[in-house]
C-alpha cells in the first residue's frame, strides 16, 4: 500500500496531548500510538482519511514509527485530533470506519476544544447503535444521537430537518431492526406522493408500480439493511407493506412500526388522519422538511401545525436538524445554507 513521506502505520491514543503555540498562531500536537494493528483502518487506504482530515481542516499530519504530529491554526488541530481519537475509539470498539464516518466526525467536531478538553460526542466510540442484518448503524452526526435514542423509547416521534440528515433513514434501520427482533410483526411505509386517487391513474401498472417511484428512499434504505431476498420475501408476505397515505383512511395500525416520509406535504387533515391510526404495540415516525412544501400556497402544511399542537404531549418527541448535520457530502450542507440563509429568497 502507498503512503506518502513520513507516514508509517502506527495508530496513536491523542487524547491527552497538549496543544503547543500560541492560541490565535500555528501551532501543533504531538502524540505516540498505542495499537499499530489498527493503523490500517484508522489512517485509510492510501492515507484517505489524514488527507480528508488535512484538506478540511487545513492541518498538516505527519506520523514516523510511533510518533504523530499535528501541524496548524490551534482550532484546527485540536479539532484533528478530536476527530482522529474518535476513529482510534471506534475502531478498538470493533465499529468500523470509512470515508462516511471521517467527514461525520469532522462535521461534529465544528464547536472548538477548551483547554485540551475533547468533545465526548466527537472522541468517545458511540454507545448507541442500531444493528439489522447487514451492518450496524452508530451516530454520524450531534443530533443524530438523540434521535436514535428518541426512535428507541418514544411512541411517535416528528424528525424535522433539510434532506441528507439521517431522517428516514435511520427511522428505516429503527424499523427494521425491530422487524428482526419480533417486537414489532410488521413495517409500512407510507408518502403523500400521490395526493389523490384520480392521480394514480396516470401511472402504468398496478398499485405497488404506481407508488413505487415515489418511495425510492425509503426501498434504498430497506435494502441498506437488509439482504435483497429478505426485503422481496417479506413485502411479499405484507411483513413489509407500501401504502399511499390516502389508503391509510379508516385503519388501525397495531404492532407495526409506521413511518410517513415527506410530511410537510401533507394537510392538517391528512395528518390528523394518520396519527389517529395509531394502534397497540406500535411506532410512527413523521419526517419531514418543514421548509421544502410542495402543496399549493393556499393549503397549510400539516407537519408543523401537528408539531406545534402535541409539543408537550407524553410519549411524542420532535427532533429537529439543521445543515449541520447533513451526512451527505460536505457541500450537500453549503448548498442548504445558500438556499436557508438571508439571501434565501432572491
């Protein structure tokens, strides 16, 4: 394997190095590895991850034998190594990394140490994670940790956010996981894609055909964690069902795990109409982007109105994300700061 000049393949433990120089001027950390098997994954092939670490941070790091040194603004290297402790953490808890993980954690070490103190979120390895079939999901971002906590214990749960945050998601995984473990006997997946009956029309084939195209995230995260046959065999048995959010009129939703994506394009009625499917045994989560309404100006989106009147309410929890925490490629956050800033509406 390539590595460029000085590296060589020794992983360090930085959590208790100091940061040397003045605080406004360059400056750098030096540290010493503990576990040289881990130093594969941990700098990636062809030193991926230091130079993703380098590029976005604008820091220098160079490794010889045991020893590392992080070069630049004393932020930026408190921040590298913040973020090179938490994948050193992951990675002795077993979890793995890739180019995902490097830039969630590069992402949420944006608020500066003090005094050499490491963000917990950012350096320790996550001690929640949801496991299915085909890989096991850790935080990759601040709020998606209480969201995960959230979709664990509460009964229905509002997630409010631009796209790229883990919404669905992560609500997907929570589904399935529960789906393996029996503590729920099915999954439906619903989308106010299609607002009215006459509309289904249009499309060829019969109901799944129709409604499928409007459902693609959500099938891309079902087969993210679980096995292809697995996703056609227990949509075939109704294990996993696709329902448009007009066919959810008059039914009561038990033992399922019910999750609605693109709620801010539903009306005060259509929502109203879907919590109230509410059953015994069972979860729903609600996402959406309260920003991103596609109904005509005259009608209300019914997410917010539905998060505003059940603030408070026992057993219903609202997170709320922001670009921050888009997990997607870093200028995915730019491009929802260009269109959500001051100059939003030119």
């Amino acid at each position: 394997m390539a590595k460029r000049q000085n590296r060589e393949p020794h992983p360090a433990d930085l959590a208790n190095e100091p940061v040397s120089g003045e605080a406004t001027s360059r400056a750098h950390i030096e540290a010493t590895f503990n576990d040289s098997h881990l130093l594969g994954p941990l700098f990636g092939q062809f030193d991926q991850n230091l130079v993703a670490i380098e590029n976005r941070l604008g820091v220098y790091i160079s490794a010889r034998g045991n020893h590392i040194k992080i070069e630049g603004d004393s932020e930026a290297i408190a921040r590298a190594r913040d973020v090179l402790t938490g994948l050193y953490n992951r990675l002795e808890k077993g979890q793995e990394i890739d180019a995902g993980a490097v830039e969630a954690l590069i992402s949420m070490s944006s608020e500066p140490t003090l005094d050499g103190i490491i963000r917990k979120e950012v350096s320790e390895a996550p001690t929640v994670m949801i496991r299915t079939r085909k890989k096991t999901i850790v935080p990759r971002s601040a709020t998606q940790l209480p969201y995960m906590q959230a979709l664990a214990r509460d009964d229905i749960i509002f997630a409010l956010g631009p796209a790229g945050t883990g919404k669905t998601y992560l609500a997907v995984a929570q589904a399935v996981a529960q789906l393996i473990t029996g503590s729920v006997d099915r999954l439906i997946l619903s989308r106010p894609a299609v607002e009215a009956g006459e509309n289904l029309g249009f499309l060829p084939g019969d109901m799944k055909d129709k409604v499928d195209p409007y459902l693609r995230p959500l099938y891309d995260a079902l087969y993210d964690t679980l096995p292809a046959e697995q996703v056609e065999r227990r949509i075939a048995s109704g294990e996993i069902e696709i329902a448009p959010l007009a066919f959810m009129r008059g039914r009561t939703l038990a033992n399922a795990f019910v999750i609605l994506d693109e709620a801010q394009n539903t009306t005060q009625a259509q929502i109203k109409m879907f919590l109230t499917r509410f059953g015994l045994n069972s979860r729903m989560v609600i996402c959406g982007d309260p920003k991103q309404v596609d109904l005509p100006r005259s009608q209300i989106s019914g997410l917010q109105d539905a998060v505003d009147r059940l603030d408070g309410v026992e057993g219903i929890s609202a997170i709320r994300f922001n670009s921050g925490d888009v997990v997607r490629h870093p200028i995915v956050s730019r491009i929802v700061d260009a269109y959500e800033g001051p100059d939003a509406h030119r």
